[in-house]
C-alpha cells in the first residue's frame, strides 16, 4: 500500500479503506447535508436525557448489568461453559478498551443466578500471591464462614478460614472446605499489573493443586495480554486445565448495537453518516464506541436536534482527541517530526486505517511488502516502518508470528483517524 494515497481527502480515503470491511459507508462530507430536525424541548427533558445518556454511554466506567451490555456472546457462553460444565479456570485477556471488566461483570451476574459464589481482587503493581488470596477471600461473606473457624483477630469476609503466615497454593485448594459454598469463583482482575515472578509461579501452582483435589472452586484470571501465556507464564502442568478467552475487536452490528441501545435509553437515534462514522472510527474496540457516541450525543443534545447527524461527529472529534491519553500526542509529534515528516504522517494513517485481523493485529507485509526488494518506494516504506518499530510505536506480537504487530498504545490508531478526519474538514473549509 502506498501511504501518499491517503494525503488529502482523508476522509473519502478513510470510507474507501475502512468502511467497505467494518461498515456502512458514510456519505462524503461534500454530499448534501443531512436534514437538521430539532425538537422542542419540554420542562425537564433535558435533565432526564442527560441522565438517561450518562446511563446508556460510560466510556471509563464498566458496565455492570446485562440491561447495558452489547454483544460478547460467544465468549460469555465459553466462560460460562468452562466454569460450569467444564470445571476450568479461565484467563481473559485482551487489550485495552476491549471491554474486558464489563464481561466479567456480566459473567458474575450470570454465575450467581445459578449459585456461584464471587469474590475480586484488582491487582495492582505491589500485588503479591498473599496479598491477592487474602483480599480474595475479605470480599466472600463472612456468613459464608464453617463453624468452628479459629479466631484470628481482626479479619474481614473469610480471611479467617486462610492460616496466619506466609500463604501456600494447598492452603487456597482447601479454602471450600472451610466454607459454607457450593462453588467458589475467584476473580482476579487486572492481572497484568503484577510484577513479582513468583506470584505468577505461585498461582500456576495453585489452579494445579485446585485441580488435582477436584476442589469446588475455579479462578477466572482477567488481563491485558495478547495471549495466555503473557499472563501467566509458561507452566504446561496446567494447560489442561485452564482456558484462555480472547477478546477480540467487536463487530460492526455489536458496535450499531451500543448505538442502538444508547438510542433507545435517550430517545435520540443516531443518522446513518453518523453511524458509518462511529463505526468507521471505533475500529471494533467499544470504548473509542462509547466516547464518540456519548460525545456526539451531547452535541445533539446541546442543539436540540430530533437525531444524531454528522455535524455532531465534527463538533465532537476535538473533545475526543482531547480526551484520550494525554501522551498521544506528543508521540504522534515525535513520530512525525512535527508532522513536517509527510511520509511518517501518510504511513501512520495508512496503518491505522489498514486491515487488521479479529485480534487487532498489523501485518508488516501489507504495508511494506517485501522491504528486501527492488522496489524505492517499498525501501522508503520499510525504513519508515523501521522507525515506529525502534522507537517503540510498534510492537512484534510474537516469534511465532513475526510478521503481526500492534500499536504499543491501543489507542494511538484511533488518535491518528480522528486527528486525519479533523485536518480534512478543516482543508475542505478552507
């Protein structure tokens, strides 16, 4: 692909790239605008629209119940499969954004209809094994508690059912032996965020020794990774005995489908450019969804219009782009020089608007194609390519893969179109 194709219109380039393989295409912004239908507003609409829009789009907070929740059917049904029918441990990872916290959210809702019994720890960098299992068992019920349980001065939930002292991974196997509970769910979120080798090693151990006694608890571990063994290690005692679930990027009906119900919960639909647009730039990744969906929302809002139109996406992009990670930009800056290196800029756009597979992965190939040929253009686009990779853009996925790559900040390629579509509008008005 030759990234000097996307300078200029970047908008047309970014429906003719992107759209025809996630979605609708928009109409371009020099076609006819969209019909402006604004409604009256009555006494109190606009504070219960407001309400109503911070319930059906949260970007930064979780969804908690299955009434919010869109799409990830197929890997509800594995985690459910597995915990339930399978009697495994499960290790949920994915990147950033993906929607990760809001499916074990949903996971829980599910599990304790049925009689599963959860408890949660978030990780954090200091997070060690005993810290994890101690706050494990603090979120149980201390009703929960088998008489008798030795006094072990001040404790919460079911600590006292752990020894005093340094924890072993038999100690967490015979925690359902101390409990009043049909089956435990131990769910350990942000996983990634520990440092300590030995807690890995620690908890491998553990599910092991869980496994072997057939002990009526399983571990649901949940982190950023782009595969099992990133989380937690290389340990090939335990492969039978765990399952790793993928989160991969989102459809584009799942992605229609967060505007859907957002639209539903306000009673403001989304137009169909504003649509494609939405989808266009989520990429399949819900967060960047709910941002551009809320944002543009409020936009409507603020104008009293009857729907979501593509005026609204343009008034939102800079509150986008102010809102992502404050880093962005200065990478962005130093990656293109300034945006004076006009064939950094061109290949940046070109890669984040490019194919990507269901796990959001770059391939080299496709945009450099064979870097030891003949070809000026290929060389320039591989030196180029060469760059992002050294200055840490870029990352390899894995050995076994050496052509995949991924953007080392999820959000950056979102930064990027977002950043290309508001340079674009501001060319066409000048």
């Amino acid at each position: 692909m030759d990234p000097g194709r996307t300078r200029g219109g970047v908008i047309e380039r970014l429906a003719a790239l992107l759209l025809p393989r996630r979605g609708p295409r928009p109409v371009s912004p020099r076609a006819a605008a969209e019909p402006q239908a604004t409604l009256p507003q009555a006494p109190g609409d606009e504070e219960a629209r407001s309400l109503a829009l911070r319930r059906a789009f949260a970007p930064s907070r979780p969804q908690r119940g299955a009434r919010h929740f869109v799409g990830r059917q197929a890997e509800l049904a594995r985690i459910l499969r597995a915990i339930g029918d399978e009697r495994v441990h499960v290790v949920l990872y994915g990147e950033r954004g993906r929607g990760k916290t809001s499916l074990v959210n949903l996971v829980a809702e599910a599990g304790r209809s049925d009689g599963y019994i959860f408890a949660r720890y978030s990780c954090s960098a200091e997070s060690d094994f005993d810290a994890i299992m101690r706050g494990l068992a603090r979120d149980l019920p201390h009703a929960l508690l088998a008489m008798p349980v030795a006094a072990q001065g001040e404790t919460e939930g079911c600590e006292a059912a752990l020894p005093p002292g340094r924890l072993e991974p038999r100690d967490i196997a015979l925690l359902p032996r101390r409990l009043n509970a049909p089956h435990l769910i131990l769910l350990v979120d942000e996983f990634d965020r520990v440092v300590d080798e030995a807690t890995r090693t620690r908890l491998a151990d553990t599910i092991k020794q869980v496994s072997d006694r057939a002990a009526a608890l399983s571990f649901l571990i949940v982190g950023v990774s782009e595969n099992l063994e990133q989380l937690l290690g290389r340990h090939p005692s335990i492969q039978r005995n765990v399952v790793g679930v993928p989160l991969p990027l989102m459809g584009d009906e799942e992605i229609l489908g967060i505007l859907d119900l957002g639209a539903r919960e306000t009673g403001l639909p989304f137009g169909m450019v504003a649509r494609g647009w939405i989808v266009a730039l989520a990429r399949g990744v819900p967060y960047v969804a709910q941002l551009l969906a809320l944002r543009t929302t409020q936009a409507a809002m603020r104008r009293g219009a009857a729907e979501v139109a593509e005026a609204d996406l343009e008034a939102a992009i800079p509150a986008v782009l102010a809102e992502m990670e404050p880093h962005l930009g200065g990478e962005y800056e130093a990656l293109t020089r300034g945006g004076r290196d006009q064939g950094m800029e061109a290949l940046l756009r070109a890669v984040a608007s490019g194919p990507l597979d269901r796990l959001g992965r770059i391939s080299a190939a496709h945009h450099i194609g064979d870097p030891a040929g003949c070809d000026p253009a290929q060389a320039r686009h591989a030196a180029l390519w060469r760059r992002m990779v050294e200055g840490g853009a870029l990352r390899p996925c894995s050995p076994a893969e050496p052509d995949l790559y991924t953007f080392k900040a999820p959000l950056l390629p979102h930064y990027i179109l977002l950043r290309a579509a508001l340079a674009a509008r501001s060319d066409g008005r000048a």
